[in-house]
C-alpha cells in the first residue's frame, strides 16, 4: 500500500543521553521531521512509504535519505538541488528539566522548492494516502504552494489526505499568515489532526467541544471526515500520560489512557499517533481499534531513541491489546 | 568453599542503551549462562567459583573464559574444542517496550560435549556444591548425558546439588522430551527451583499449591529437601516487584517483596536469586534469612548491566536488612 | 557581581552510565570539590564567581582550571606548584543499589597550601560573598590556615561571608579536631549551612529544634544572620525528596517539597542548593523566594550529569514558580 | 543502469580500532559479503544497484537489509525465510600483525536457499549486469544451483554476467567439489576475475602466463571476452601496493601501481576492484580506463572503514588521474 | 602580554577517526575559526590570548565561549545577539582520500556585526598584538567595516598587526571584491601573510620572486615590516612536509623541512605557523628562531585532533631544535 | 610451567586515541606495571604465569586483579591491604609529538609491603622463573626488602631469576641509593637486562663494550649466566626500529632489526621483549632463537593497545621467521 509524505527532513543533532549542550563533546546523529517520521513509522509497519522532500546536493543531504532508506522508506521522488540542510539541535531533559530545542533550519534546501518542484502526478498515481503538517506552508511560498499542488492532485486522484494542522507562529517568517494560507490546504483533507483552538484561530471555525468544533470544521470543509487530536499530560519530562480521540461526525472513539514512564525520547510522539492512526484507517475498518492503534503507537515511541517510531505492529498491537508488562520476549 | 556450576556461556550482543537492533552501529559485549551467571555471583560473595563448560578452541572462546575469570570463577576446568560459540542478541526494552531476544546457539562447541568430555571425579572433589539448569538437557544428548554424570558424580561424592528446571520448549531439538530425560537428573538434586505448574508437565507431580506439589515432589525424589521459587510482577519493562519462597517440606519461608525500578538489565536476574539463596543455604544456617538473601541479590542485579550479579555480600545484606534507601556511600 | 569560593577541586572518574569499576574500561571525567560546584553555579546565573585553590602546576592540573574556565569561573586566582591532583572515584548506583565513592585526595598540591599563600587583599576586594565549606579545615593546617586568614579578611573588608559545616570525621588526620578548629570559621559567618546536631557537636550549642538551635549559634556568632538546612528523603537512589528552610532569627521560611525522579547524578545537590540561596539572597529582597530558589536549583541539579549545576536562572525560576511538568522547549 | 549481484550478507563484528578480540567489551557492527560489497560500490558510482540475498525473518535480517538501502542499494528481491545470519568476527591488524577473521556462518539463511528460491526472470529483466562469486556455490547446493539458474536466465536475456571465482577449499562442505560445480557456472560469464593458478586448479586450463591462462579459458568457455586479476604486495597490515591487469584476448591493459599507507580497512578491497571495473566497463569504452578505473577505486576502499566502499566517481576520478595528494577539499 | 584576534568561530562537526558522513551516527564537536586558532595557541604558549567575536545568544553560542576559555582565552570581549551559529562538516582523509569540508556559515551571528559592534579602543588599550586574517572581510560589509576600524584603532594605539590575506572566493557574496576592500585592511599590517601570487591578485602588487614581491608589497604598504608564506608538499592526506619563509625587506629567514607522518588533523595548522610566528617575533629578538618555532608550531599542531594547536612552548622548542624522535617524556 | 613476577601494578588512564589530557572528557583504562606485563605475556604464551603483588582492599584493587584473570595471570598470591593504588596518567603521542606520563603512585598500597609480606616459600615452590624490575626496590625499603626475600628463596629453592635493573632516579625517594640496594638482589640473578652504562653507575662494572661489561658483571655476579639488552632508534613516536642482543659469557646473539610502523602503543614494548626472552630461554635450547623470539614478541606489542603484549606465540613465529607481511588470516 503506497503511502506519500511530504515536508522537510532535518538532521538533528543531541548530546548523549541527558547532557547539556555545554559540556558535551560529541552530538548524536539523527534525522526526521514530522511528516518523514510518519513514513518511517508506517514503513514499520509494512507499507510502502515514500517520502516526497528536497536536500541539497552534497553528503549530508544524501546522508539523509540514506536514513531514511535505512528504515524501508522510499526516496526515489526526492529532489536535490541548491541550500543547506536544515537542522535542529536537541537537549534532552529529565525529571522536572525540560528537553529544549535550537531550530537552525533557515534557508534550508527544502525551503527553496517551488510550486511546480515535484511531479505530483506521478508520485501521488497509484497512493492509498498522503500526508502533510502545517509545517511546511510555514517554511516559504514555495514549499506551500508546491504542497497545495500535492493536496489539489492527491483530490483529483482520490488518494485520501490527511493534514496535521500544528501551527508554529514563529516559523511563519515569509510574508503570509496561515489564516491566508491553511485553508486551501485543509479543504483537501479526509482526515485533520487539531484542536479546538486551532480550529478557531486557523479557521474562526468555533465550538464550545471539540466535537463542536470538529463538527463546524467539516461543515465549513466538506471533504473532511474525521478530525482528532491527542490529550497529554506532562507530570515531567521523563513521566507523561496520553490519550487520543477521534470524532467522525457522529461518534466519539477515545482510547485508552497510556502512562509513559521513563520516557526515553520525547520527539517525535504526536507523529507516531498520527501514522498508527493512518495504519489503523487503513488497515481496519473500525476507527475504535484505528485511535487505539494510533495511540498505542505513540506511548511505545516514547521508549525509542530518535525522532522515528521503530516499533512493529505486533509490539503496537500487544500494547493496544492492554498488555504493558514489558516483559521478555524469547 | 568451592562451587560448582556446569551448562553453556554464550556471548551476549545488544546495542547501547535502550536502542533498537535495526539503529544500532554498534554491540556491547557481555558473556552470560545461566549456570555461569549463578557462579559469577558466587565469586562476588567470596567463594571459590568454578565454571565448567566446553568452548570453541579460537580467541572468542578465549575472550570468554577471560570474562569468567575476570568476574573471579575459576576456569580450569573448561574444555576447548571444535564447534561454534552460541551466542544471543538482546535488545534491552524501556517501559512499554519488551526486552526482545534472538539465540544464535544452534551447533554450539557445547553442545558438541559428549557424555565422558568432563572428568567429574576431579572436578567435584572437595566441592561444596553443584549447580545445574533445565537448558543444559535441552541442548543435546551429549550435554544431557554428561550432565547426568555430573549429577551422580556429586551424588557418590555427597556433594549437595541444585538444580533450575527451567524449560523451553523451542530448545529441546535433538529428539528426545524432557519427561524422558528430567527426571534422572531432578532425582539427584537438594534443591530445586521450579514452579507447582512445571512440576506437574515435567514429572507429572500434582498439587493445589506450591507446598503441596513440592511435598509431592519431594515424594517422587526423596534427595530433595529444598523447593523454592519466585513472583513477579511485571509492571512495565522499568519496573516489576519480586519475592520468593523456600518450602523444606514442613515451613514456607517467604522473602519480602522487592520493588525494582528502574531495572537497569532484567537478565540474569532469576540466576542471581539461585545464586543467593545457594550463598544463603551454605553460609547460614537459617532458611528465612537464605530466601531474603536470594531476594535482595536477585532484586540487587535488576540495577547491574550485564548478566551476572557484581553486587557483593555486604551490598545484599543492607537491602536484604531493609534498607533500600540507595543512600550515597563514601 | 564577584563571588570568591575556595577549597580543593578533584577529578572525578566514573564509569558510564550505571556500570560498577569492576566491569568498566573506561571513565567519564568530571571535576568536582563541594566550594568549586557552588562557584560554576553562580557562574551560570550570571554572577562573576571565580574559584581559589591550589593545582598541581602539570597538565592534569591546567585541565582542571580549563573544566572551571569552561563553566565561566575566574581562575585568575589559582596558584600551581607541587604536590598530586586529588582524586574521586564515584560509582552511580540505581534503584536500591547505593553510589559509591573511593576518595583518593591524600597529599594533594590543596593540602599544601600556606597560611599565606593567598593574596586575600587582591582577591576579596569588591567581592559580594565569599564561600567555604567544613572540607577545607579538615585537610591540613595550612588549608585551614589559610582558610581563616581569608575569611578575617573578607569580614574585614565587609564581604559576606557563607560556611558549609559539613563535618567527615575520616578527612580530619593532621592532628586537630574540628571542635578546635571550626568555631574561629565560623565566627566570621553571616549564613551557616548545617544541622541542629552538628551545632552541637562542633560548638556545643543545643536546642531542642533547628530554630532554637539556629538561635542559640546567632547569639554564640554574633555576625551569623542565617543558618540553612535541607532535609532529604531517599526513597531510593533513582528517587528522592528535598525541602530545605532558612531561618533568620525571625522567621522560618520553608521552601516547597520537590521530588527527584529519575535522578541522573545527585553528587553536587547540597552545593547546588547553596549556590541558588547565595544568588536568593544577593539578588531578591526576599528570604522566602531565596530558599525557594535554592532548593528548586538542588532539585534541578539531580538531572544533570556531573558534580556541577548547569541549570540557568530561567530554568531554575520555571520550577521554583511550581512548573515542574518538564515540557519541551522549542 | 540497472545492476544484480547475488550472494550471502553477514554480519561483521570488529572490536574498534586495533583493539584485540580478548580485550573489547564493544564491537563495531558492519554487514558485508563480496557480492554485496560490489554492489554498493556501484550504487555510490550512481548506478541502480540491486541485491538478491535471502536473510533471516528477523530484526537482524532486516537491519542487514537496512544496511544495504542506506548505501542505496535496492532491497526488494531479497527473500526472509528460516535460518541464522551469517557472521564474521574481524580483529584489524596494524603493522606487523595480521588482521585476522573468525567466521561463523554455518547454516545461514542463505545456504539454505533453493534453486526455484529466486525469481530470475523477473530480477533481471532490464539488468545491465549480474555479478557472482566463487563464494556461493561453496556454501550448499542449493546457493549453487539457485546461482545456475540466475547464470542461465542472464545468459538468455543477454545480461553480462562477472565471476570472481574467489576459492576457500574450507567452505565447500556439502559433498561436491568446485571441479564439479565451477566449470558450469564460469561457462556464462563475460568477465572472469581470477588468477591463473585457479584457471589450472578449477578448470585444468593452463598457461604459462596470466595472458596465456586467459586465451585458454576463452578457449573453453567462449562468452568470456575478458579475464582480469589484481597483484597486491604485502609490506605491512599497513602497508600494501597494488597493481590490476585486464586481459581482452588481444591486449592486457595494466593500471598503475597504488601505494596504500596507512590502510583503515583492508576487507573488501578486491570486491571494491571489481566495482570499479565493472563500472568502468558499462561507462566507458575503454578498457584500460576500466582497468585502471577499477584500482583506483581498490585503492580508495583502503582508506574506508567497513566491508563497502563509499568512495564517489569524482574522487576514484582523481586519483585515478595521479592525484593521490589527498589535499583538502573545501 | 595581551593578544587580540577577531574572526569568526564555527562549530565544527566530524564523523569519528576517519569514517565518511553518509555511515557515521555521530559526530565530534570542536569549534574554530582561523583567528581563534592563533589565540587558542597562543594562550597554551602564555600568552593574555583574547578572541573577539559575535556569538548567538543562544546555549550553542555559550559552548563556544566556553571552548575557547577552556583552552585559556580571554572571551570578556566577545558580544552575543541574533543569528545562527556558523558550523562546518568536517570529513576527515587518510592516504590517498582527501578530508572534506561543507561549510554550513551563511548569515551566522558574525555576519550581522556592525562597524561600531566592537568597542575598539577597549579591547586594544595595552594589547601587544592584533591578528586577523582575509575570511573576515569577506564574510559582509558589517564584517569588513568593524574589522577596519580595529585594524585603524590598532594603528593609532601602536599596537602591531598581522594580518593572513587568504582568499577564498566563493565567500565575497555581498557585493564587494577583495580588491576594494583588502588593501585598506593591509596598509594597517606589520605583518602579512600570504603568496606571491595574491599579492598580485589582491593588490597588483608584483614581482619574480617571494622576495621581489614582497619587497613591493612593503613599498606600497609602508607599515608592512615582514612578509611570510609556507610551503607544503602533500604527498598523501596522511603525509605532508612542510617548510617556512620570512622576509624582512633585507633578509629572508627560511625554515627546516618539517615531515609530518601520520597526519591526525590537518585542519588549523596555518594558523599555528601563524601563532608560532607571532609567539617568535614577540618573544625572541630573532627573526630566524621565530621562523622556525612557527614551522616547527605547525608541524605539531598536525599531531592533534581538533582546530586549536595544545602545544606548549617546551614541545615546540624540542621539535624547534630538531628532535624529532617523539621519545616518550616519563 | 609456573612462572612468578612481582612488583606494583598501576591504574592506566589516558585520553582515547591520540587526545590531550586537556581535551579529554573520558579516559581509557588499563592497567599495568612492568613485572606484570612480563607476566600477562607469559600468560598468552601458554605458560602459567602468576603475578605477586599488594593492592588496595577495596573495588578498584579487585578491579585491577580482575584486569590480570582476565588475561589469564594468576592472581592468587596478591595480599590486600591499606594505601592507594598506584596510577599513571598516559598521553600518547604521534609523529613528531611525543607520548607523556604523568606518575601518581606515592603511598601506594605496594610500597607499604614488608619484607616479610609475601610467603615466598610457598609462591616460589614449583616456579621455572622468577623475574623482578628496578623499579620495586626504588619505591620503598619494604618492598625492596621483600623483594630481597623472594630472590634469596628463588636462589634457594633453585628458581632462575631474571632481573630488568632499570634505574628511574626520580623513584629513589626513601633515603637509600640503587648503589646500596641493586647489588644484593642483581647477585641473585641468572639473567640481567640492562645497558653497559647502567653497569656502570650501579655496580661499578666497567667494559669498553656491552660484551666486555657483560663479563665483567658476569665476575662480579657468578650466578649471572646472560645479559641482554635492546637498541631503539625513534625516528618519530609513531616510526620506531628495534633490535636485542643476548651474551652467555662467550658468545653475543644478535636479532634481526624490526621497524615499527605505526606504533600504536610503546607502553611496555621493553617487558614483550624480556617476556619474549624469558619463553625463549625455557622453551628452545638455542638462545640465538631466543632473543629473536623476544626480538619479535616486542615488535608485535607496539601494534596492541595497553600495557602488556597480547600477542600469542604462533603470532610471534610468523614474525621471527620473518614474515612482517601483515597479509589476513582467514
């Protein structure tokens, strides 16, 4: 099952374990970013991901679609060109200090992509899914028109597209807001994953409940039929507990509620929901077990280092299941 | 005092941390048995360790009595030879995430041993013990059949013998079952570790409870005085509770129960109660105090890396007395 | 704002992660001494700390200074010259498995410093505090020498003045007791960090609760305005409680109770706690934010690698001001 | 330019550096194998390299897959069954001391392949190349006549086919000899890559030169149009020179002689000649640029940690110009 | 006796040993910058090394600070405030594969100084030298203009300055030439470093010889008091030679041949000739012996990983007096 | 064969590869001390090597016997006691830069022993060889009078003793010179390692040749039957030649000369060769290939990491008999 993604892939860079920035001497490497780490993880899972992005044409770039390729991801659509690698620089907190970020992710090859930057029509024939983040219209003109190309082909396609509506007011940098520009793209989506407030603020979309909302939501954009979101609990950087709904119109599917405790890599967590979801839409026909596979997913990416979810769908399925034990698998 | 332990020593392959096979570039190395893993501790409480097995004649063989001797057992007695050395990866879990396992044992140079390879005679006189597990057996008929005679050889000498009547199903492969080939070997033992449930599928030793089932046990194979096994509880891969219990045919001697978290590395864990409550047994003349001490070593090697027990006699006895306060030693 | 500590610095080796020496080839470096962790703290907060003490003038000796220059301390002050580098060697425990240190210090270039062999005059002038802890006096008679000459000094030119009393019987072997020693230190002291049994032990002022007993070392130490203590619960070595109060004559301020778990390195927290009462006192009008500061700084510490405080003010105000849900920072 | 090699992967574990098996507590984890190792010295060269193995179903299996899709080779015909992976232990000389291998293969997935076991029809349609070794009709009968199948489906689509008829007299354990089994395979080749020892030994061609040698086994296998061979002098573990001949009825072309100092990683050398020369074929119509294309990039694989080599056609390029300054590129 | 350098520092990023970008998993961190490595080196040589440069306000721009005091420079000067961090992707070669750099600095914290971003006349009052070098001025007119008024402040305050022209041109991206902007930056020099042939390029300034050229480059440029250049032979990436010359308008000062065999790091090794120069011609009243001590600087700064040369004046002074045997020092 | 060395064992530690003491935030640990490194030798020859000597009673005295096992040195006659373990900090050098040892071995555990420490009866009972440096009797009286007793016992017990009479004047600290103490225990010897200046300087014994001043030690010590000593040529820390020369009073064995390149660790390449020797004399009738095999045996060392020689004795004939090839072993 050919599934697209589409968005920027940076190469992170951490210190070992929980070392801060200033006494550590050496970074570990990892790449992601939200929509690459959705493929990885649904490649995980045995579908044939690919994920659709633009490096710059020297080592690091080809670097990173060797990570990718490592873990079952298709590279084929992506393009190389001019720009540097976006980065991001990870220090990883525990117990009441907090994990923080340093994005150096400016002028980044991928922000140089434009409209007509990908063959849509190509990639997208023959996909069961594509899907985006409010990340990318964020980047640049080009990256969200080149993304709105993607939206309007996988439409005429009829390839289902899901959109993960996270807004990053500091990232919007090139002239436009996303109220000009998020709607277009979230008319094109089956599947948004959001919250109330963004749907407010993004859309001026309102409801008093999520399910309000997410009802107004599919009223204003008809395509849409399932709007989620996930509910986390911060009791500290190495404790948290999560839950997820998804709203279809009618009915309410919540999951079960998932205590994460150590936490082992905090990135990444709320991708890892969005691909089991996917996993689960398109794999079961029952959007109970999908929310539940889809949070099941993420609890379990929390036990693994990097920005990717490396688990399978029977390590999510046992949990899903109920079954939180750890214990040895021989 | 010296000790006897007797069964394979694979070399134990994982990545670094809690990280996952497919994103690893790297393998700690560690060596571990389960009867080896009983002798290392021992070593650390003092006594006069010694394993003996049979290895591959080349340097990994060598590195591996290198890591026995290292931890202080005695490795005069090992036999070099043809074969390969069995080998296992592990892949150590973190909450949700199980701890996985792939054995790589298959054709081992122990398992290679034939029923006359160990000269029982010298290596048992003067011991003051012998322990034996349920893999050994598993592996071929050559390991079974001189195991067996290591059993009577302890025997004849009136040296005490314990044995961990573990049983894995996917080990016995050569064909024969372990309801033929058990009982010989459980009818020379002192001690056994095992459950009411594998007393029942291996000697067809009933019970409505574990007292009973040993007294049945203890029935069918009068050397033995000692049954005993452990509970645990399995919250997540980070955090179990452990206790144990001793049944010499009129008293059941409970231990407290341990709290483990974080477990740093689950394996062995089993090994390091056998070990202790060995210790316990030859070193106090106190059942009670035997089983707490086997308790607190196993819930100890839960905070170890690796697959033996490094803790020491002092360490257990302050866990063991209650104090689990982890307060800072200087 | 110049703040001046002074006492020993050692290397500190460890093994990675939880591993005990035994199964370790290798050793993190660190350097550490209970007034030099106080000074890198302050320096993360701003201030403009410099560190005194006495290196062994050869390479392992200039790395130290680098260690503290690294973390923004002055080391204009230090003096090099003959004698060893102290030395610890510091095994993390885990759960109920305890830390462990070998100290190594005996005959260090410290321990051979002179009454005068620190220009006091140069150093404390337009100083804003001066720190010394307990360890100091216990390691030679020209350290304690030394010692009292600069805190005569510093109360001469009107410098703050803070003690840590910690007392280590074992430290004390140059042919002087404490009860000698420690009362002519201590009289120069405007904050004193100690317990209500140590009050009596070192001076022989009793009272039935801190607060009396604060009291009672006021009226002893004319110049002492504050005396400060924390109290700890270790649950186990992976998870702990800290509160901490100050009392000024007056009142007793009490900071809120702040729980460590998983505790990543707990060697440095008092002087963490130290450190962020200094900087509570000179920079907030406010003796209650003060102690609030302070132990929510210790409670940070606990997350960081090594025996210094790299928290910064902000972190360390986002937990004092209750926030200790660790959420990421981007 | 589609490319297909077939032929066992394992898993390499080398202790880092220098460092001796009896002394490392970590091993470097690489995967390789000769046929492998060609083709992902190809993809670095841009081709569309592609190979055909059969792994375990496991995480093992699958990051060895992994390992091959991040140096850009293609995975998809590979086929997951039952068996172990195969491994070698590599302990890297320097100097006077020899690097020295511990293989530990036996019964791998691989061997355990059967002639039906690969669909070559559907592999090689399109192919530009198929390359195999001597090592895989070694390891069973089954490896061997998949091998034939995949010879003689080249032969009838019209794919070029290369042999390194590399001979290790102790792999061939299953019962037939490489008298039996070579000659059939060698009959489809077009490029023949040994020695003339090995003519003599594997066919009963003989000659008195290599240049002879080769025209007699053009001779009896008349699809060879080119034989070649590498000469290498040992100086050090260090230390080499090597020099490569290509033979096309008529003409020998002889590259130049390279002079590797210091040698980082001496395995897969020959397989990384064979690469660059099977490049060099397929690119350029020009035997002796082939040839001296093809040492060049043996020389570069020297400096490369690893089974495979990562060296570009731009840098092949230059040295293979005489450019071997190693100045820096910025 | 106070240095000034002023120039750009990057974090530099490399695989580890000699491992390429597209197989490593982590990455060393050091950082430099061409006028930093002359402070750094300076600094271990004695001297009041002080860098001046802009930084990010951010915890990557404080670790560089911090490196730089590590290893003893003075960072009072240095300013923090917007922009990114310059970073360079360091490959490292060995025999016949050449290192290779990405740079990765475009619109760095640097880039945006202002020609009024450094107080001059504060950071050069009692300085006994100033240092810069030809990337600066390239880097953005703010760069240039700041950098000419500490060169003029210099000038005015009698402190010396030298300056290293390098050219590298793909840097000049702001719209002016080295043509109109190096020469007003030269007229301030006492000291140039450069070849012949830029003297030409960059000013016009010619003639047959090094020593032609660089008696017109004196006689256009009246404060210029020396000219000096290296050469170096590379023979591999792992073995170079290296040799020096300084001319003083009447006599020209040549170095020994220096060998360097193995190379560990060749990055940063012109700016220890640099440091090594300026050490010589401050600290000994002889140009010959300051020729050789910076020959004999850059010949050991080959032997050490990272940017910075941590040779002391004795180690320089051993190889300066021709003892190269690198006998062990007890 | 028992072999029995005795003298201190230190901790090793030193920055990994080629890094500085300043640089460095780990350090690699190894230990070793001469005697031992004589013994870890003999160890890998096959021989039953055991090592004397007192170590701190704590973990990093187990550790170190530990380190001993692991390289199959028997440990069983080490006392434990007070005092600290001897260190030594290692910075290793290459090219032109020399390798550095900082010594912190004052107050050592060892040099507390007394002359009656070591129940040599028992310990040299059964012995082949004996063998001592002039390291021990420079470190205390204690130690040098034990050391007394244990030759006086080897010469009794008819034990052949080898003495290294190596003379580090900066050891000499406890108010005896080597003149007054070596002779006594050179008397007892049956082979000495030492140069015709140390002849000189120690005993007085004069010769215009190393032969000569051999003979005249041999007059002076009747029990001497061989003197031996090794010629290096440093022409870099990384690029050494090495030769050894054997007289039995009549004739002079010379070896062939061996280069060294690259030298990967120098550190105990003096005690490969008298380990060397030492199998040499007790294995072969014929000291012509004696000191060739010690000749090899120290060459072999340079390329392993650490203090003793893990070369094995098939390794070191590859080399005596003249293949330096270095070429894989498969």
């Amino acid at each position: 099952m050919k599934i697209i993604t589409f968005g920027e892939v940076m190469l992170r860079l951490s210190p070992p374990g929980v070392e801060r920035f200033v006494q550590t001497d050496v970074l570990d490497m990892h790449f992601g970013g939200t929509e690459a780490n959705v493929a990885v993880s649904l490649a995980q899972f045995g579908l044939d991901a690919n994920h659709v992005t633009r490096f710059p044409d020297h080592a690091l770039g080809r670097a990173a679609a060797g990570y990718l390729r490592r873990y079952n991801v298709g590279t084929q659509y992506i393009r190389y060109g001019d720009g540097r690698l976006g980065l991001y620089f990870l220090e990883t907190g525990a117990g009441s200090r907090a994990s923080q970020i340093i994005y150096d992710r400016v002028d980044s090859a991928f922000t140089r992509i434009q409209a007509d930057g990908i063959d849509w029509e190509t990639v997208l024939t023959g996909a069961a899914w594509f899907h985006w983040t409010g990340i990318t219209p964020a980047l640049s003109q080009g990256a969200a028109d080149c993304l709105l190309a993607g939206i309007q082909t996988a439409n005429r396609l009829g390839v289902p597209v899901s959109g993960d509506i996270v807004y990053r007011s500091n990232l919007w940098q090139y002239g436009r807001t996303p109220q000009e520009i998020m709607p277009a793209l979230t008319e094109g989506c089956t599947l948004v994953l959001g919250s109330k407030a963004l749907f407010s603020e993004l859309y001026g979309v309102v409801g008093s409940t999520f399910t309000e909302a997410g009802r107004a939501l599919m009223e204003r954009f008809p395509r849409v039929k399932y709007v989620t979101d996930t509910k986390r609990t911060s009791l500290s950087a190495s404790h948290n507990r999560l839950s997820a709904k998804l709203y279809d119109g009618e009915t309410v599917f919540k999951s079960r509620t998932y205590t994460m405790n150590p936490i082992v890599d905090r990135i990444g967590t709320g991708d890892a929901y969005m691909a089991g979801l996917i996993y689960g839409l398109v794999s079961f026909n029952d959007p109970q077990r999908a929310v539940e596979f889809g949070a099941a997913a993420s609890a379990l990416k929390h036990t693994i280092p990097g920005d990717v979810n490396l688990a399978t769908v029977a390590e999510v399925e046992t949990l899903e299941r109920g079954d939180s034990s750890g214990k040895l698998k021989r």
